[in-house]
C-alpha cells in the first residue's frame, strides 16, 4: 500500500499571513515610491520648461491618487499656457477686451513698451517639452517599480 502525504510547511494560514501584511506593506511603500517619482517627475518637467521668467516651470505640479489597489500621480501645468507651450498656436489677431483700452506689451525686436489696439500674432512652435520630461524619468521609474515589486516577493517569502 503507497501512502502519499502532502504537507504546506509553514501552515496555509502562515502564508495567507505573510501575503496579507505583505501586501499592506507593498501597498505603503508604493504611495511612499509614487510621492518621490512624482517629485522626481516634477524636477524634471521643470527642468525641459521653458524658462523666460520661470514662473511657467514653478508651476509644474503633482498630485498622488489611490484608486483600491493602484497608487498613481498626475501632473499639470498652469492653464492655458500649458496648452499652448505644448500644442502651439496658429497664427491669430489679439484684440482689447473693451473699447478704449489699448492692448499694452513689450516688444523684444525694439526693446520698448507699446500700445497698441491690434496684434497679429505670429503663433508658436508645439514645445512638447512634457514629453521630453516623460523620456527621461521612465527608465528611473521602471527600475524602482521592478524593485518594489522584488521587494514585494521578498517579503512573502520570508
């Protein structure tokens, strides 16, 4: 007579154990590892920013979300400026908001002050700079996802 025996060693209960406080802990370090990604993100959108004042780059921003079981950020750039640096804009006329008040800017090409009551405006060139930010963070993040995710396996071993 064969007899076949099969044993989990440690207990199912003790691995259920160490999955569940596992996954807790993986959970945690995924929101602590999302907040530096962003971050990282941000200095890096920064830094492909165009940068006449610099006010445009410093309002580069982040948030983090948790949606059940996923951590994630977004990021976004002051509107609708954003929008333009990114897409460019056609060539348009710039009008006064009201009669009577002229348009009032600097010209770069005379190095003065002018007012004026029409502007034809050249456009801009798309400047995908958020793109360029994008390339150069995705080989940082993949390398501390895939190290989250050894840890992770790590953990459930133990």
């Amino acid at each position: 007579m064969t007899v076949f025996r099969t044993e989990a060693r440690p207990p199912f209960r003790d691995v259920l154990g160490r999955f569940d406080k596992a996954t807790e802990e993986m959970k945690e370090e995924k929101r602590v590892m999302i907040r530096g990604l962003g971050r990282r993100f941000v200095a890096i959108a920064r830094e492909e920013a165009p940068k006449k004042t610099g006010k445009f780059a410093s309002g580069i921003r982040f948030r983090t979300y948790v949606q059940g079981d996923r951590v994630g950020f977004t990021s976004s750039t002051p509107q609708p400026l954003g929008k333009f640096i990114i897409e460019g804009t056609k060539p348009h006329a710039i009008e006064p908001k009201g009669p009577g008040y002229p348009l009032r800017f600097f010209w770069e090409k005379i190095g003065k002050v002018v007012f004026t009551y029409h502007v034809n405006h050249p456009g801009t060139k798309p400047n995908p700079f958020i793109e360029r930010a994008k390339d150069r963070w995705l080989p940082e993040s993949r390398r501390e996802l895939n190290r989250i995710a050894r840890d992770w396996v790590a953990d459930v071993r133990r």
